[in-house]
C-alpha cells in the first residue's frame, strides 16, 4: 500500500521532502480528472489532499471522493472533526474519544 498526494505543486513539495513519490500535481481546471487518476491507482491505499481543493469538485464527485475507503482520503488543513469521523468510519473506533465521551 501507498501513500498518494494530489494537490499544487508548493502543496505536494513538503510531502516530496518527506520522501512521498506518488505525487500528482493537479490545479483548479484539471483537479477532478487527477483525482480520478490517483484514485484508481490499486496501490494507493491513503490519499492526501488540500482539503481546500476538494472545492474544486462538484458536490457528487466531492461525495463519492470523500466517501472513498479503498484509498482512505485524507484531507489536509481541514477541520479536525472531518478527520475524525473519516478514521471512525474507516477503522470503526474512534481514536479521539475521552473517557468522559
């Protein structure tokens, strides 16, 4: 399984620092046909994306997208809420919960 990255090229740089390969460079006008590629990549098992890119889709395919387990999208930047319910629903217990939850 690999991690993926979609996004600008200054937003998939920090990630190449890390030693991400897969980077797909994308930008408003072609956003959901790279997501769509990095998508049906079959290694790709974790996607990370601008979560201020996801604007970029339509509301149908942000759904199917966001929705997605098989890779698991990892928006970055966002409301940490999102994350939390995207590892619930992905791995079905919640990481974040309190004893006092």
């Amino acid at each position: 399984m690999k991690i993926a990255v979609v996004g600008s090229e200054e937003f998939v740089l920090g990630f190449r620092l890390a030693g991400i390969r897969d980077v797909f460079v994308a930008n408003e006008s072609n956003y959901q046909s790279v997501i769509g590629e990095a998508m049906s990549d079959a290694e790709v098992g974790i996607l990370a994306v601008a979560a201020e890119d996801l604007n970029y889709l339509p509301q149908n395919v942000r759904s199917r997208v966001m929705d997605s387990i098989q890779p698991v999208i990892v928006p970055v930047g966002g409301d940490e809420s999102d994350l939390r319910e995207r590892v619930k629903r992905v791995i079905g217990v919640d990481l974040y919960k309190t004893e006092d939850e």
